[in-house]
C-alpha cells in the first residue's frame, strides 16, 4: 500500500474499500393462516351462481400466486457474499420489509415427561419412550437451544465478556458523555502477505472537508511485526506498506492510509476515506493528575472495552520512554490505541499498553505532532540522551526535603544519561535537576517534550531540515555544588527513535 510521495504527503485519493457486515439473524417464521371452511363455501357457492370459475380452478390459481410470492420472498432473504479488506467472505442479507412478519416466540418444548394414572389411582410422570416422540422433542430442543443463542446475541439481553468494564454505572450523565466519546473509537487490523500481524483500537481525532476525510491516530504497533520490549533500544521492525483496515462502526470497513508515523513517539496517523456518520473526537490538551478518567477501546468484533481508571503521578520504568503517563489498573484485552477519556466528552490521550503498565500519550503531544506534520510532513525532535523524571512525583518526604534544602519543589530529575552524549560531556550528572528549557521553566515532562517539537518546528520554518544541528538551552540545578548552571547542547534533529547508550 503507498504510503505517500517522497516528501511524505499522502498519496491520491484512492476509492476505500466498504464491506457491510451483517449477521444472519433472520429467526422468523412466517405464520400459517387458518381457512375460515363456512366463509369460504358460501363464497364459492355465490361465485358458481354468478358465472365465475368454479372453486377448485380458483384456489389452483391462488396457489400458484401463493406460490410465486413466496419465491419472490425467498428471493428477497437470499445472502450476497463480499470480500471483506482481510480477503475473506462475509455474509451479508439484503435488507427486506418484513414489518408484516413477527419472529415466533421462544418456546421451550414440551419435556418428555407424560401423566400416567396407576392402578392405585395416583397421577405420576413417566418417559415417553416412543423413539417418534424422542426424536421430535430432540430436534426441537436443538432448535431452542439456537434461537436461544440467537436471542442472548441481542445488546438488550447480551451477557457482558469484559470482567473489567464498568458495572456500577450510577450518573447516567457520565455514562452518555463516554458513551459519545466511543463513537470516535475504532477497531484497526494490519495485514501483510496476507496474514494479521497487529489488531488495536483507533480514534478519529479531525475531519478534512476538502476531500472529505478523516484523520486517525493510533499506535505505531499496528504496522509492527516485531516489538522491542526495551523502549530505549531501537529494535522495532516496521512495515508502512503493509494493509491497514478500519472496521467502523456502522459495520463497514475501509482501508486507511498511512499519512506518517514517529518512532520515538510511538503514535501513527492515518487518512480515513469513504466513512459516513463519522464522530470526531475532541482532544483535551489539559490533563489532572488524580482526575479520574475511563478506557474506551474495542476488540475484534467492535464491543466495547469501559474502564474507570485515575490519572496517575507515576514516572516511567527504565525501560519506559520519557513521555509516557501512567493510569491505575490493568485490563485483560490490550486497550493500545483506545482513547483515554474524561467525563466530559473529552479525550485526554492515547493508551498504551506498555508492560508492566498501562500508559498513555497525552494529547498535548498528539496535537503537537499532529501540527507538525501538517505543515511539514514530517515529525522530529532533538536528541539529548537524557531518561527525566519528576520532582512533583517524589515522595513527599524526599520532596518536603529538597524544599528544605535546596528551595526546590519542581522540575525534572536526571534519571540516567547515555554515555559518550553531549550531555555527559556538558557536565549533566545523574541526580540533577532541569528547570528550564529554551527559557521556560518546566515541571512536567510532557511540557519538556512539547518544548523540543517546538524547537523542532522553529527549525523547519527557518528553512532547516532533518539531521540539522540545533542549540538547546537547559537551566540545570547540581545538588552537589549547590549551584545553577545554563547548559547548552547543540545536537541534531531526528525523527528516529532516541536510542540510549549505557
């Protein structure tokens, strides 16, 4: 699959492939209608006095006539078989008027058991052994038994499949609001030489109204075929050509188009074509840490993963990228690329399922890709082999001292940094703290990598391109010397993961 021109811009439009998938559910049987004997004698008897055809010439002709409805009704109920975007074949039933048909009702057949009246008198229940009988109430049984699957098929009566989801819905008002984010919520297989290589969620997050589009970002594993599970080591092999499939709501599907995808960051965008009924989600740059929030992902048969979850102050594992944030819980189906929603119809970031936890990118730094590749067709960053953590994520204890003692209560703790950097050699040691970036005073990481795609846009308005050389200035505080200190690193703009050397 093209994934665009050499500059990066999306190829031409190309007409997605729409395949509607719907079950075979048609359980109804027609009911038989009972002649009325005396009606229909008088009426023969008038119409023999009057000249017309005799009666059994007429209910000949009404039979055929009978007849022929029925084949146009079988007709009508026939299956046309699609391909879907996978390659396989999916039923599909036209859809038919059938108002003036009801299903039967869901009866259990009568037991086998029958009243038997002994020599005493007494009623008592025997088997009806008659093999005729047996063999009817076994057919009918295994007939209930699939129109009772049938039925408990159906939402209103459906058995929940996710242990996890949110049972004690309470605020009818919360449940609607996430209930409309999860119309932005997508499932989305790849394919390549045929086979699945990845399945996770996807979330619309803009419309394009010049060719009628959508925009979709999920994780970059969708095009993964093999994972590192060290987030520092470049070890991903990607495959951008190979076929990625939105299955959409409506119970189409569409093939979607690479637009770009970023390493370091781990997030992908694709143009979405040919959907209808498309919701947008709203992205919320803003976050809380301790707010609570909810899952929304879907699995391969588009239901519904819901779960209540808290944003938490946590700082990633050594082997976590830096701008990973973290929520409470585990799920038991992957929720990677699902939306991480609050109550108020906004989606706070994109979930990762990054073992042992579950992370999320923040929107923030969704919404700053996603600019920049919009007006550049390419994302980057500076390079500085630096792993953060945060000051306000300390222990309060750690942190009551550090207040105490060096009159610090925010910005980014040097967790590690990679040997033979700039960095290093600039002098940054473990245990610093940064307290700037370019001028501007951080606490957070998201607002330090916010900083850097800043500086990376910086450079491509002034005409400069990838693997250009930049400056980063970075106020840094030693807790060994007592001292503050302006650090510049000049090192270049890549848009390959950032590597760490120990």
């Amino acid at each position: 699959m093209p994934t665009g021109g050499g500059d990066g811009s999306p190829p031409e439009q190309e007409g997605a492939t729409r395949t509607r998938f719907r079950s075979d559910s048609s359980d109804s049987e027609p009911q038989q209608r009972v002649p009325l004997p005396s009606r229909r004698r008088k009426r023969t008897h008038e119409e023999s006095d009057s000249g017309l055809e005799p009666r059994t010439n007429r209910r000949r002709a009404s039979g055929s006539q009978e007849g022929k409805r029925r084949g146009e009704k079988k007709m009508k109920r026939q299956r046309r078989t699609t391909t879907t975007g996978e390659g396989s074949k999916a039923a599909v039933e036209k859809d038919t008027d059938s108002s003036s048909e009801y299903s039967s009702p869901i009866r259990r057949p009568v037991s086998l058991m029958v009243d038997k009246i002994t020599s005493s008198g007494d009623v008592v229940q025997v088997y009806n052994s008659d093999p005729a009988a047996v063999d009817a109430y076994h057919k009918d049984f295994q007939k209930y038994q699939k129109k009772l699957a049938r039925l408990q098929e159906l939402p209103t009566l459906k058995q929940c499949k996710h242990a996890l989801n949110i049972t004690d819905w309470h605020d009818v008002k919360k449940k609607n609001a996430v209930l409309d984010v999860a119309e932005s919520v997508l499932s989305i297989s790849s394919f390549l030489d045929g086979k699945e290589i990845s399945r996770c969620s996807g979330v619309i997050i803009e419309w394009v109204e010049i060719n009628r589009s959508a925009i979709v970002v999920t994780s970059s594993q969708i095009i993964c075929t093999k994972i590192s599970f060290n987030d520092w080591e470049d070890n991903n092999v990607y495959a951008p050509n190979c076929k990625v499939i939105a299955h959409l709501l409506d119970g189409t599907t569409s093939e979607l188009i690479l637009l770009s995808f970023s390493k370091h960051y781990g997030i992908a965008f694709f143009m979405l074509m040919g959907g209808s009924n498309l919701q947008v989600a709203s992205l919320e740059p803003e976050l809380e840490f301790g707010s609570e929030a909810c899952v929304l992902a879907r699995n391969k048969d588009l239901d519904l993963v819901c779960r209540r979850t808290t944003v938490k102050a946590l700082d990633p594992l050594d082997h976590q990228k830096n701008h990973y944030l973290f929520i409470g819980g585990k799920t038991h189906e992957s929720p990677t690329g699902g939306a991480l929603a609050d109550f108020d119809r906004n989606v706070l970031g994109m979930v990762v399922d990054a073992l042992p936890n579950i992370a999320f990118i923040p929107s923030y730094l969704i919404i700053k890709c996603l600019r920049l590749w919009q007006k550049f067709k390419k994302v980057a960053r500076p390079h500085l082999g630096l792993k953060l953590r945060s000051v306000e994520f300390l222990d309060i204890s750690h942190l009551d001292q550090l207040s105490r003692d060096h009159k610090i209560r925010s910005g980014l703790i040097v967790g590690k940094v990679s040997s033979r950097s700039l960095a290093e050699s600039n002098g940054i040691r473990v245990g610093d703290v940064i307290f700037s970036c370019q001028g501007e005073v951080v606490s957070t990481i998201s607002q330090f990598e916010g900083i850097l795609l800043d500086v990376c846009l910086k450079q491509f308005e002034a005409g400069n391109g990838l693997n250009s050389k930049v400056d980063v200035e970075l106020g840094v505080y030693k807790l060994r010397k007592l001292s503050r200190r302006m650090v510049t690193l000049s090192v270049e703009l890549s848009d390959s993961m950032e590597a760490f050397d120990y």
